[in-house]
C-alpha cells in the first residue's frame, strides 16, 4: 500500500492506472517509485536503487535535497503565482544570484518553464537580434521536442513524423570545424550546440570545434547559442560547460538541475540581444513563478556552497577508468566530461539497462542505441559508484 493524499491504496493500482491511462508515448518501467533521498531512490516494495538516471540529469543536487526541500515549503506558504509584468522578491534574488555566477557579458535573463522552452526562447530572441532565419546545429544533437527546438534536434524519428519545421535549418557532424565554417554564411541567424551531447551518444565538443563556432559566428553576425540544459549545474566538472573551453556564448540555455527538482529553465543573454527583442515579442503564464524561483536560488546557493562540480571533477575520470577496466569484448568506447558517462556497446544497450535494474537495482538510461548513460546525482558516494561499475561488469561479463 502507498498513500495518496491520505487515502492508503494499493501500488499496482496506481501503476496500472499510470500505464493504462497515459498517452503512450514513454515505454514505462515496472516500478512505481515512492521516495528518493541523495543518490538513491525507494520503489512501492521498498527495494532500493542506485539512481544513475537522476531525472535526466534534474537531480544534480540528490533527491529530496533538505535546502530546496525547506525552500520549496517557505515558499509555498506565502506566494506561488505572480506574472512576470509584478515583480517578486525571489525572482530578483534568483536573476541576481544567477548571473553572479556567469560572465558579466551574461547578464540578462529570460525565465521559462523547461529547457525546451528555453531554446525555443534562444532562436526566437536569435531571430530578433539579427533578422536572419537559418539556423545551424550539429547531427547527434538533441534541443529538446517542442517544434522550435525539435527544428534543431537532430534524430529522425523525433523529426520526421511532424515536418515540415522551421527552416532553414543546416545539421553539421558534430566536431567537424570545417563543415561549420562552410555552414554558417550572412543568411544565419544562430548557431546551437550542446558542449557534450547528452541524447547523441555523451559526446563532448572538442575545444577546435567550439572556438571556431564562437570565431565564425562573430564573422558573419551569427549568435553563438550553447545549450547546456543537462551540462550546467556542475555536472561536467565546473559551474557550467563552457569553462572548460573558454568559449562565451552569446545566448546560455540551462534548465534540468537548475531548479533543484523543481521545473524551471533560463535563456541568459548579452544585453543588446535582449534588447532586439520588441515588448511583448515573447511570454510565458509560469516562467519565473515564485516556487520555481525559490527553488533555484536554493539550489544555486547550495552548488556554490558545497562546490559539487569538484566532486563531478574527481569522481567522473575514476568512474570513466573503471568502466573501461572491465574485460568485456562488449565494450567499444567509455567517454565522457565530470559525472555525464557514457558507456558505447557494440550491440544494443537496452538488455544491459533492463538487467542493470532488475538483477542488480541500478538504474541508468540511453544515450543512442548502444549507450548506456549514466547521470548521478553529484552527491553520489564513491561507494555506490563502485557498487555500479561491479553491476556493469556482472552484465557485461556474465
């Protein structure tokens, strides 16, 4: 039995209600989760799983985490809707707080509901400052599926059964500096890119290839646009991606850990590219409510506290080399940047997932067909890392 509201009802009740009642477009698993505590979550039946999911890289601060816990109450008891044209308290803290974490040239924020909306946000803010249309993005990337964004993601078959999108929109390899400088001409408007891929495979970005993205923007009068919606909040060994290649971008999307668990995105921007946007030329009910904003000054200030991308920065390069210390002729290739793992197979990932969770109680998602991906919480105890590359080793050696 779980409780609902009060109301004591049985699990494979509600797990049965989800799965029947729901749309069907996400292959649902065979276990109702009930509670997560830091890197480790509790199904219906009290099993506990090593959470290498981690919301998809939402729970960077670890379920549950107390600051945002308190946050979220203290805010919920006293205001929890205000349109953005009233101004709040915690929305000016959280801008505040935000962009005294960026670069100075950073300093203008547009909040949003999800990272998908953030980068409809960054093409549409794109479009006004230059007056220009096309856009350009890297094959293997992943924008996000609302139809401005799904314009920019790469995978056909997110693509494919809703064209015609926007265009004009010209895919690149990913790490090719020579085709970028052959797409990007006085027709485009942007170029977006993610500093490691995260659906295409945990594919990080060369510093050759996003130098000259910022090089050959700045030549044509392009904005350079990084999505780091899964790669900010420390996940990749510092605050955000892009410190690792000393590349300013002229529009940062952030969105997943941001809010601590709560829902939230931003578009950060140079001020003139705020500033071409004409009033009323974009809006959102949601973005920037109270609750979200609580949320994320709690767990920006809480990153900053605890430095947690340092703990990403050790962790992640041991966990890669133990990976790849597995004698599995299975394995092609372990990559990744701070705590964004990804494990290449030379064969389907999805059996070794399903067996990660169901022998072992590990759990971790694609990247791709042969990925496995791991995303943990970054307050993952080097213990449960160890415990997962042993998971990994009994599946793939077994």
């Amino acid at each position: 039995m779980v409780g609902v509201n009060g109301v004591n009802v049985d699990w494979r009740t509600l797990l049965e209600a989800e799965k029947s009642l729901d749309t069907g477009v996400y292959t649902k698993h065979d276990l109702l989760l009930v509670r997560g505590q830091g890197a480790r979550v509790w199904d219906a039946e009290g099993h506990e799983y090593i959470d290498c999911v981690g919301g998809y890289g939402v729970a960077n601060l670890g379920h549950a985490n107390p600051e945002v816990v308190e946050a979220i109450k203290k805010q919920a008891e006293t205001l929890l809707s205000m349109p953005q044209t009233l101004p709040t308290p915690t929305r000016g803290e959280f801008y505040r707080t935000l962009v005294s974490l960026l670069p100075p040239e950073l300093n203008r924020v547009f909040p949003t509901n999800s990272g998908t909306e953030a980068n409809e946000a960054a093409i549409k803010f794109a479009w006004a400052h230059t007056k220009r249309r096309k856009l350009v993005a890297a094959m293997r990337g992943f924008s996000g599926r609302t139809l401005g964004s799904l314009s920019v993601t790469w995978e056909p078959k997110y693509r494919e059964p809703f064209m015609p999108l926007l265009g004009p929109v010209e895919f690149i390899p990913f790490n090719d500096v020579e085709a970028l400088r052959k797409a990007v001409d006085e027709e485009t408007a942007a170029v977006i890119l993610e500093p490691v891929q995260g659906e295409g495979g945990v594919r990080p970005a060369t510093r050759e290839f996003l130098e000259a993205a910022r090089e050959v923007t700045r030549e044509k009068g392009a904005l350079l646009i990084l999505d780091e919606i899964q790669t900010g909040m420390g996940r990749t060994g510092r605050r955000f991606a892009f410190e690792h290649y000393g590349v300013l971008p002229d529009i940062l999307t952030l969105a997943k850990a941001l809010g601590g668990g709560v829902p939230i995105g931003v578009a950060v921007m140079r001020e003139e590219v705020a500033k071409s946007m004409p009033k009323g030329g974009h809006g959102t009910t949601f973005g920037g409510n109270p609750l979200a904003m609580a949320a994320g000054v709690a767990a920006l200030r809480y990153l900053e506290r605890t430095r947690l991308w340092e703990r990403a920065a050790e962790l992640g390069p041991w966990f890669m080399e133990k990976l790849r210390e597995i004698p599995s002729p299975k394995i092609r290739e372990v990559r990744g940047l701070g705590l964004m793992v990804g494990l290449e197979l030379k064969e389907k990932a999805a059996p070794y997932i399903e067996r990660l969770e169901k022998e072992h109680r590990v759990l971790t998602l694609q990247a791709g067909p042969t990925v496995i991906r791991f995303l943990p919480p970054l307050v993952i105890e080097k213990a449960d890392l160890e415990r997962v590359v042993e998971a990994v080793r009994a599946v793939l050696t077994q």
